[in-house]
C-alpha cells in the first residue's frame, strides 16, 4: 500500500465530451477514501505555471453531463523538455501532489511516463480522447459522443442531399486514423469510406460513380482528414472534375465533433475509469492507462497504450459499407 494523500487530476490535449465525468469520478472517489485532491488546470501548462486549486465535493457537482473539461486543456511545448518537466515537478512538490491522474490521449501520456520515469511520481492514465486510437481500451472517453455527433449532423446534411439531388462529401476527424469515419460511414449509410489506412477507397469511389447505380438521388462520401488523397475539398475536385454531371457538395464537420452532452456510454467509462483510477493509485500501480476491454478493467502500460494502432479498424466494415449501399 502506497502513502498517497493528496491526488492531483488533470485534463490535457484535445477535450473530449466526458473528461468532466471523468474528474468527477476521480475527485469523488478520492474523497471517498479521505485522500486530498488537486485540480491542475491547463494539462502539462498549468503544472508548470502552478495554476492548482483543492477540490472538494461541490467543484465537481452538476458537471456529469457538461460538455469541455471544468480544468480547462492545453498542450504544453515547454514540459516536452526535461527542463519543463522540472518546473513541473518543483510545483507538484510545493502543492504536495504526491501522485497524478493524467486524462488525455497519447501525448499526455508520453509526458505521464517521461514525468514518472524521470521524478518517480505515480500517474495512472485515462483515456480522454475522441480519436479512440489508443491500444488498452475497446472505446476512448468521448469517441461513442462524437459519432454520434457525426451520425446526427450527417442526417441533416442528406436532407438537403436527398431534395436536391446531391453527393455531399462529408470530412470528420481523424488526422491518422479513420475509426471515426469508417464507424459513421456504416452508421449513416455512406456510399464510400475514404480513410487514411487505405490507398483503394478514392478508386474505388471513382469506379462506383462511372460504374454503380444511376438511379441514386443523395449520396454520401465520408472522408476521414487526415486521408492520403487529401481531405474533403481535394476529393471533391476530383469527383467535380471527373464527374461535371452529379452535383457534388462538401461539407467540413470541424469542431462540433469535440463539443456536445457526453452519452450514456461515456459517462459510464469515464465514471468507471475515474474510479478505478483512484483505486490503482491507492493499490501502488503507476505508469500504466486505466481502460475497459470486453467489460473489464484493464491496465495497459503507457509505452504500449500509445503505439499506434491500426488493429481496431476492422477491414470488413469497409466491404459492409461498400455492399449495404450497393
Ligand atoms: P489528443 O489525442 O486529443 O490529441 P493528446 O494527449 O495526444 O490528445 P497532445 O497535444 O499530443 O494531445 O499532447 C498533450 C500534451 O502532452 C502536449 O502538449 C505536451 O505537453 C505533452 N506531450 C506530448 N508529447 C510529449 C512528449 N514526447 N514528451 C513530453 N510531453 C509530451
């Protein structure tokens, strides 16, 4: 059994609708076992600039199904530098934070393990990013918000598809990987799933406009934008170009994707998570990424939480979306 009293919590990177559950969990379970808790805010900056304030029971009430993160996020050049992280651990020290939880993705979680490594402060990870890339969890806090975000916002747009006859080209995020797309892409009945896992989905989209079904009146494309041939605007002059005849719009979902009420689902990992957390750190664990796969609790170190993962994109989604709208 560790000596913890008082747990510092911060959220870092990219928010992602659920962080707030996330804290709660955290700052609730944490008192729950009289140990102090410590708000950081701004992720690795606010470690740095001493931006820390105690956290009791009412900083956290009324904030489960908010949106953002109560702390604020930031992404910090200066901790990637051991000076940075010095200043880092200097305030963790003066603040008394004797151990951490890191909510972010897998930057924030090369900093944890640098930080624990370098200064041997235990941290345990929760997985707080909308991309679902990371390798330790079946689903990331906010991921199961932002496509449903994506599968609302696309049925809007094949309204105004469906009356007008149109192809919309629809971009969502996804810099290096196309879970986000291929998963919306079924949900919303895509025609075709551009992602950047794959170099055959812009022929193969060129070959189902000249070879496939005329009689379509909408049609729906998603682009993930990190895809190789470009995102929504170079794949729509492409199809403009070729294909003068369909009238081809894009449309570029953005920032919406982050925001919004976190659903059930996430507030139910971010809660369990957040909990387990606690637990770990109390049980002695440190350095490792506090996710769920098939139902359990499961403990991934932070070095293999963040290998980029391309085993949770399943190939025969991209067939399922090619057939079901055949
Ligand atoms: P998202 O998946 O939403 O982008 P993320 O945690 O991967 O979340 P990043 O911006 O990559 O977001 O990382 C967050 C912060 O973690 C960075 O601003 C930086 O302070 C810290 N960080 C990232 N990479 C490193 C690194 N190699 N060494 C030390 N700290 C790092």
């Amino acid at each position: 059994m560790s000596e913890i009293k008082n747990i510092g919590v911060f959220t870092s990177g990219g928010d992602a609708p659920g962080m707030n559950a996330a804290i709660r969990a955290v700052v609730r379970t944490a008192l729950y076992h009289d140990l102090q808790v410590t708000g950081i805010r701004r992720g690795y900056e606010g470690m740095i600039n001493g931006e820390y304030e105690p956290m009791n029971r009412k900083s956290v009430s009324n904030i489960i199904q908010r949106g953002g993160t109560i702390l604020k996020s930031a992404r910090s050049e200066e901790f990637k530098t051991p000076e940075g992280r010095k200043l880092a651990y200097y305030q963790l020290k003066k603040h008394k934070v004797d151990a951490l939880v890191a909510i972010g993705g897998d930057g924030t979680f090369t900093g944890a393990r640098l930080l624990g490594e370098e200064y041997g402060i235990p941290v345990i990870g929760l997985p707080g990013t909308i991309d679902n890339d990371l390798i330790g969890t079946d689903y990331t806090i906010g991921y199961d918000t932002a496509i449903n975000t994506v599968i609302n916002a696309v049925d809007k747009i094949r309204d105004t598809a469906e009356s007008h006859d149109r192809l919309f080209i629809v971009e969502v995020m996804g810099r290096d990987s196309g879970l986000i797309a291929l998963r919306t892409g079924v949900a919303s009945g895509a025609e075709v799933v551009l992602i950047p896992e794959s170099s055959e989905d812009l022929p193969a989209l060129l070959h189902r406009l000249e070879h496939g079904r005329k009689d379509k009146s909408s049609r729906i494309v998603m682009v993930a934008e990190g895809d190789r041939e470009g995102g929504a605007f170079e794949i729509g002059n492409i199809v403009k170009e070729k294909f003068p005849q369909i009238d081809t719009r894009v449309s570029i979902l953005g920032h919406i994707q982050r925001g919004g009420k976190p659903t059930c689902m996430d507030r139910v990992l971010a809660s369990q998570v957040g909990f387990a957390a606690v637990e770990a750190l109390k049980a002695g664990r440190k350095g490792e990424m506090a996710g769920i796969i098939n139902g359990e609790i499961t403990f991934t170190p932070f070095d293999q939480a963040c290998k980029k993962n391309s085993h949770k994109l399943d190939a025969n989604m991209v067939k399922l979306v090619e057939i079901l709208s055949l």
